[in-house]
C-alpha cells in the first residue's frame, strides 16, 4: 500500500531529522534520524515493503529476522503516523483534495 503526506502538513528535512507541523492538529514534532529515514522514502511515494527493503539493504540487515523486526518497524511507524493524521492512504489523499 502507498500512502501519502496529509495535506495539512508541512515538513522540511534537516540534518539527520524531519521537522513536520501539522495545521490539523497544530502540533510541531521533529523526527530522529531512523523515523526521518522512513518518512523520506514514504515521502517519495514508496509502499511500505519498498521502504523495509531500502532499510534493509541501507543497514546491511540480511537475515529474515532482521527484515521481519525493520518491517515490524516501519509498519508500526507507519500506524502512528495514520492515527496521528499525517499520513493518509492513496485513496483517502485522492478524496481530501
């Protein structure tokens, strides 16, 4: 699945963070270096096993257990991201346009 950056939030990368605020829910937040990395990548309109197979490659992890706990990862970023409004599905985007 894709997903897209709400369109009520503005971000800018800085060194080895996302600096995001979001105007729905008014909040300022910066994200780490790792969270930053998957923001990126989702940001370029890579699916979520796009996103675990850059980390994956990017981070040397080359074990089936090491590509199952980054996938965990992400996808639990990901939620976060959804329930806080700051992603959207590809469908939802195309309808808050």
């Amino acid at each position: 699945m894709h997903y897209l950056i709400d369109s009520e939030v503005v971000w800018t990368p800085s060194l080895n963070e996302v600096r995001i605020y979001s105007a729905r829910s008014g909040e300022f937040r910066t994200l780490n270096h790792t969270a930053a990395e998957i923001w990126l990548e989702l940001a370029e309109n890579r699916s979520v096993p796009d996103v675990v197979a850059e980390l994956a490659r990017r981070h040397g992890a080359e074990s089936p257990a090491q590509r199952a706990l980054i996938a965990k990862d992400v996808q639990e970023f990901v939620a976060r991201l959804l329930a806080q409004d700051l992603l959207v599905t590809a469908d939802q985007g195309d309808a808050r346009v």
